[in-house]
C-alpha cells in the first residue's frame, strides 16, 4: 500500500480523476442553485431608528449631563426587552392587520441599541415586503405608546422613516453558489484521495519502480487484436 504521495502522484491523481472531480463540484453547485432559487422563499428587512432621550420643554430642551447620558444609554437595554415583549407583539399585529403569529413577529425581529448612543434600532424580516413596513411601523408606535406610560419624563423621537424593502436580504445567492462549487470542489478532491488511497494496484511501470524500488525487466504489452 502507499505511504508516500508526491507532486508527480498528486497531479495524476487529478488528471485520473477529474471526470469524478467535476461531477461533484457540478452536483453540489445545481442543487444549491434549485434550493437557492426555487425552494428557498426571499425574504425582506426594513427598519427604522429612535432616539432615547429626555422630555423636552416648550421653552428649550434640557441639556444633558454625563449622568443623564449613560442612564440614557443603559435605558435602551431595557427599553429593547419591552419591546419584544409578547403583549406588546400582539397589540403590533392587531394595529397592522398582518396575518402572523407573535411568536413568529418576535423571531423575526432584531432590536439593537447602537453603541455608546441614545439610538435604538428596530429592524423586521418577512416575506412579504409591504407586511415588513407595516409591522416595524406598528411595533414602533405601540413601543412609543407603552414608553410613555411606564417612562413620562422620557422623550422617544422616530429618526427614519420606515420603507418598504425592495431587495431581498437572503437567500444570499452569489454566497450560496461559491460555497456550494467550493464544496462540491473539495469533496471530490477527497473522494478522488481516497479512492486513489484504497486502489492498491500498479498501473505504470514506473509506478512500481518508484514503489518496489525494484527494476522493471520486462513488461507484457496491450496487443490489438485488430
């Protein structure tokens, strides 16, 4: 059995293989394109952004000290579990009409307080982009609803306006196709390995030159019949 493997046996073992190769790399690159284009359903995000802060007065806004500004910051902690809280999920879905269950709202939603700010982002994913905007919008407004009831010196201002999503955001199809002919690629490399490993036969007299470490003195050649 071998043992050693050199550039020269690397080499023919991709040139005696590569029908193998290709066919692999192939399958693996249609299936991800029929499961990428076909079976997997799109889907789309949108969101938008608020801004914690305090209430302001009609004569000017309070100003802020670093006290006001971290406790502020840490608010939005809190302020992100209210909102993806199942009562608050249900009074979104009721205000927006979509047909959706608050289990599925909340997996589907992303709430991110952006570092060191007084923002919070409010982002949803659906199938439906119309069904995206109206349930960010909704969320929005019952969150903006609630706040002030359970914070009423607090200030939450909407910073963008939410959009409907015109581009999907997955499936990501040029990430799927180069990871599926990267993988198709590398298992028949190794298929072709590994067959070539267990094949413990000669095929070239200098095969089993290199191999015996032995001179060939003499060989019984193919003879056509022809």
């Amino acid at each position: 059995m071998k043992t050693n493997i050199n550039i020269q046996e690397l080499l023919d073992t991709f040139k005696k293989r590569w029908k193998l190769i290709l066919i692999c790399t192939l399958t693996a690159t249609l299936l991800s394109a029929i499961g990428t284009f076909f079976l997997i359903k799109p889907q789309y995000e949108t969101g938008t952004k608020v801004f914690i802060g305090k209430e302001e007065t009609k004569a000017k806004v309070k100003a802020y000290d670093n006290n006001e500004i971290i406790m502020y910051q840490k608010l939005l902690k809190t302020y992100s579990e209210i909102i993806k809280t199942k009562d608050l999920a249900k009074a979104a879905i009721k205000d927006s009409n979509v047909d959706i269950k608050p289990e599925e709202l909340l997996s589907n939603l992303t709430i991110v307080p952006l570092a060191d700010t007084q923002i919070l982002q409010i982002k949803f994913k659906s199938e439906m982009p119309n069904d995206a905007k109206k349930i960010v919008s909704s969320i929005t407004d019952k969150f903006i609803e609630l706040s002030s009831e359970l914070v009423p010196n607090g200030n939450i201002q909407i910073l963008e306006d939410v959009q409907v999503p015109k581009n999907p955001v997955s499936p990501n199809k040029k990430m799927n196709i180069t990871i599926a002919v990267l993988l198709g690629l590398m298992v028949g490399i190794g298929l072709a390995f590994l067959l070539e490993f267990l094949d413990d036969t000669f095929n070239s007299k200098d095969q089993m030159e290199r191999e015996l470490e032995i001179a060939v003195i003499g060989v019984i050649p193919n003879i056509d019949e022809d």
